[in-house]
C-alpha cells in the first residue's frame, strides 16, 4: 500500500535444503518460508516497484510503493539466507532479536549480529526468552524488555529503538515498560497497516505464512483484504483471553496435530 499508508511484514525463519529447523511443531513450522518463497516474494516487489523498508524508514511513510520487511526471534538464516537476498534487491528490514537466543545452535551469535548491523540492515529487541509477555509479573517483564536491550545494544554497540512482542502479545504495562525503556516503537500481529496516525507503541505487522500464494502475497502488500484477517484475529483474541494465553496454545496444539 503505497502513500500514507505502510504495511509491516513479518517473517520467522528462512528453510534451507538439508538444513534442520530451529523448531518442528506445526505452529511454528506454519510461519516457516522455504527460501525458494521468499525469494519470489522479493522479485515480485522489485519487477512491481516496490521498495522493502526498515521500520526507522517506514516511520517516516514515504509516498513511494513500500512495504516494511521484519524478521523475528534471531534464527541464523537472518543473516546466512535473508541477507544476501535483501541485498541483492537493494531492500533494507528490521531483524527484532530474541536476546537469551544468541548464541544457541540454529540462532545468530554476537559475531554474527554484528555482521547484519555493519550490512546496514536495522536491528531490534524481541524480548529475552520469547515469553508471552501480557502473562509476567514484573520483575519478569523487566528482564523481557529491558533487560533484553540492553543485553542486544551491549553487542551492537549503539541503541536499539524497535520492540516487537513475542505472539503478539501483550497489555498497557508492555507499551509502558517499552516507553521506560526507551524504545521509540512496539509491533505487535495486529492486521492493518499503519499510517502517521498510527499509535507507534501499537505498529501492526502480517505473518507471513508457509502456504500463501504470490497473489495473496501481493493483496497483503497493498492491504487488500486486511480486514477479514483482522476479523479473524480478533476472534481467535477473544478465545485467548478466555482461556489464557498457555490453554489456548494447548488447544491449538491439538488442532495442528502437535505433541504435547
């Protein structure tokens, strides 16, 4: 969606062949693109004319034809994957690190986030363990946010500005202790684009699925059909809150065919 209005993509982990996922559930193997995908998602934006932004340059909502390009949780296809094949388009992104991640096998260590800083790509905080973050006390949503920072800015060597909450979730004391912390925005899996009347502590983002189709991909780029989603999404909210953020991922489960 070009003009006043941006949409924020959100991308997990890239599958390469005979390489193992950093995880195997369903739930997560769901927002999982094979490289292959991700790659003809790019070309289309580039033959199309887009641009692929980092959310610093999202924020200022350029009238050109864009999308902002987000990546969560530090899995080391980030940077051996993702990278060359932003760079190759000439599109920058946002890489929201999950900071106790680091340095565990199938996710980036230090070294390696600061490679992705020094290629110009723009890195942010995606919590310290992955927690559901509306469900802490505290002290524990401290260490989440704060803490998780400071953890990421301490290896990169200058501020980090962008948040984005694990699941999406989370309540006014997240959106508080992120403004404490100093961060300048929160994304969460809200479906909508977003605009400069955008509350930026509330930044919608659009999961990337493994099974959606070019023309879908191209619908969500320019917004079109947001709002089913969005109806969607705030049903399957209404189910969490009435469970519980842990039951509601039990009975998930179960629906996927996962484990547990």
């Amino acid at each position: 969606m070009a003009g006043s209005h941006i949409v924020f993509l959100m991308y997990h982990e890239l599958e390469l062949a005979g390489r193992k996922l950093c995880q195997s559930e369903p739930g997560y193997v769901r927002y999982i693109l094979p490289l292959e995908t991700f790659r003809r998602q790019m070309t289309w934006m580039k033959q199309s004319g887009w641009r692929g932004l980092s959310v610093s340059e999202a924020l200022r909502y350029p009238a050109e034809p864009g999308v902002c390009i987000t990546f969560d949780d530090a899995c080391e296809t980030d940077l051996i994957a993702a990278a060359p094949v932003l760079r190759e388009f000439g599109f920058h992104a946002t890489f929201y690190l999950t900071a106790g991640f680091l340095d565990t096998p199938g996710y980036l260590n230090a070294s390696q986030v600061r490679e992705l800083d020094g290629q110009g790509f723009e890195i942010g905080c995606h919590s310290m363990t992955h927690s559901y973050l509306s469900d802490l006390r505290e002290p524990e949503l401290k260490r989440e946010v704060v803490d998780a920072k400071l953890q990421i800015e301490t290896i990169a060597g200058h501020a980090i500005e962008h948040f984005s909450c694990p699941g999406g979730r989370y309540d006014e004391r997240t959106l508080q202790m992120a403004r404490h912390a100093g961060f300048r925005t929160v994304a969460n899996s809200q479906f909508h684009a977003n605009s400069a009347g955008t509350n930026p502590y509330e930044l919608g983002r659009v999961a990337m699925l493994r099974n959606l189709t070019l023309e879908e991909f191209d619908a969500t780029c320019q917004g079109r059909g947001l709002w089913r989603k969005r109806v969607q999404h705030q049903a399957r909210q209404g189910v969490q809150r009435l469970l519980g953020n842990h039951a509601y991922d039990y009975l998930r489960a179960i629906l996927l065919g996962e484990s547990r």
